[in-house]
C-alpha cells in the first residue's frame, strides 16, 4: 500500500542513522557553512514575517545560541545539508525578545501550520518531537542522575556510573478509527463523535492511546466499546501519521460495528452519533462560522479517514 501523503508524513530528509554515531562527523556537520538550524522555543516555533526562521551556522554561533541553548540535535541531511534543531527553551522571554529584535516572532506551531510548506511540516514536526523528548529525559527515569545527549540526539545517557541506563527518543502510540455500520438492506453509517477538547461543533473519529501489552487491533476495539460501547470487528489498517502534540504517532482504521448500538461514556466523550454520507458531506469545516457540524482539521488523519469513507459511499 502507497501511503497517503497526509500532513507531518513524506519526510525529506536522510536520518543519515549509521553516520550520526560517529562525533567527529557531527562536529564536522555542525560546522558546515551551508547547515541550518531549525530553532524552537519552549513550544513556540520562530518566523521571519511569513516564513519559517532556519538560523545559518554564523546567526547561531555569532549569537552564541548553540552555546546558551546548550542544545543542538541532528535531525538529517538535506541532500548535502546538515539540519539541527536548535533548542532555545532555557533563555527566558527576555533573553529571547532581545535575540528576536523585530526581525522573528515566536507563534504557537499548531497556529502556525498554514505557513508552513509541505516539505516543512515533516521536519518541524521531527524537530519538535525529539526536542520535547529532551526536555523530558534531563534526568534518568531510574535513578534521577543527570543525562548526557548523544549520537547527534537521538541517545541519552544516565551518567551514574553505577546506573548508566540508556534513553531513547519517545513516540506515543495512537489509534484512531472510522467506525462504519452497514444495516442490511441500507446505506452505511459513520460513528463520529464530539470530544470533550476540541470546539463543541467538531465531529470527528473515536482515538486512544495504545495500553501496555495491546495489539493495535485489540486497542481499536477497546477504545470504541469504552467510548461509546459499540463493538467492532474486521478493523483493517488505513494509514499513519506522525503527530507532534507533543510526540505521538496516530494509527489509522476502519472498523466495522456488530450493531448500532450506542453506549457513551460521558467522562470520554461528550457525545457520539452515526451520520451517514449524504449528512457527513453536508458538515462545514473546522473554525466555520455557523452551528452546522464540523469536520476535523484539514490536516489530520481523522479528516482523511472520513474523506476515504465517504468516497467509497454511493
Ligand atoms: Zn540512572
């Protein structure tokens, strides 16, 4: 199966994962004249007017941001061009307004992806990622001891001699699922659902994080009998998404209902109905004016798994 080219995913970039081990190559790729450095702020991102902010080697060592952040990871190549997030969180506001002057704002990511280019979206999700899991792995989750980053960032390491755990980059599991029931003798519906933590108009698919010890298919089906007490069978395999709120990685399915039973948890969602296709194409989109349904961001998977769904509908 070709994957869909769905927001975050069709990343560019070489991870270049065998030549990141060795330091004296990573130094060497620090030092390029041509490598950028994709900084990020706490969850902020930075942009010059419209455009996403890349540093050149000479802003970032001029400014001493590698020195004050502290923070370098290597993200890949760019054909030839080395690329690195360059984690700026530990300058307070007023370190950072004085290093933006008026020449780049810092804006919230989600806010921000309109300005984003296809081919930047992969990378500044990656990049936001791995630095969230930096900030989240200062200190070893065994012993307390400080962690020393290392290939590139894409390792840490417990510096207690006596521990000397190894950490690695984080991603969270999510699956996420278009549920159909098909009457006999009728056309198909949809479950969609409104969620307690997006806007109340917002219609979108049942997700959840995968448990411990769970197939994907088996969280598919917990999660839809638990939020809204359908069960499911036939769930098959759609398509995934890297999604950087903060490291997770969505799960795409289908998945059929036994019956149209409906049984919601209210400490889960705020509702759960099945529309069919006529009613679905009808929604407005998200941040629409209007009381109508709305379907989710453009950008999600939840959007495509409904798109898929109702192209196959008469
Ligand atoms: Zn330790």
């Amino acid at each position: 199966m070709n994957s869909p080219a769905l927001t975050f995913s069709q990343m560019s970039l070489n991870r270049a994962s065998s030549a990141r081990k060795s330091s004296r190559w990573l130094l060497e790729q620090q030092n390029k004249a041509d490598t950028v450095f994709l900084p990020i702020w706490r969850s902020l991102c930075l942009f010059e007017q419209d455009k996403l902010a890349l540093f050149t080697r000479e802003l970032a060592i001029t400014g001493q941001l590698i020195a004050q952040a502290g923070n370098c990871y290597f993200l890949g190549l760019d054909g030839e061009q080395a690329v690195f997030v360059l984690d700026l969180s530990d300058l307070s506001q007023l370190q950072l307004e004085s290093l933006l002057a008026d020449k780049y704002q810092a804006k919230d990511f989600r806010l921000s992806l309109p300005l984003v280019t296809v081919k930047q979206a992969p990378v500044l999700a990656y990049g936001r990622a791995l630095n969230h899991w930096h900030r989240q792995c200062q200190h070893c989750g065994y012993c307390g001891e400080k962690t020393l980053s290392l290939d590139g960032g894409h390792r840490r390491k417990c510096q207690s001699e006596s521990c000397a755990k190894e950490h690695f980059p984080r991603t969270d599991p999510v699956v996420i699922m278009l549920v159909e029931y098909q009457p006999p003798g009728e056309k198909a519906k949809c479950l969609l659902a409104q969620h307690h933590n997006i806007p109340a108009k917002v219609v979108s698919t049942l997700a959840g994080f995968v448990d411990p010890g769970e197939s994907l298919e088996e969280a598919v089906s917990r999660e839809v009998l638990e939020e809204a007490g359908v069960a499911v069978e036939q769930v098959t395999y759609m398509a995934s998404q890297p999604w950087p709120f903060p490291n997770s990685l969505m799960i795409g399915f289908f998945a059929r209902a036994i019956s149209d039973e409906i049984n919601i948890d209210n400490d889960e969602i705020a509702d759960a109905r099945w529309f069919s296709a006529e009613e679905v194409r009808t929604f407005d989109n998200w941040g629409d004016e209007g009381d109508n349904y709305q379907l989710p961001r453009k950008e999600s998977i939840a959007r495509y798994l409904i798109d898929s769904w109702l192209a196959k509908q008469a």
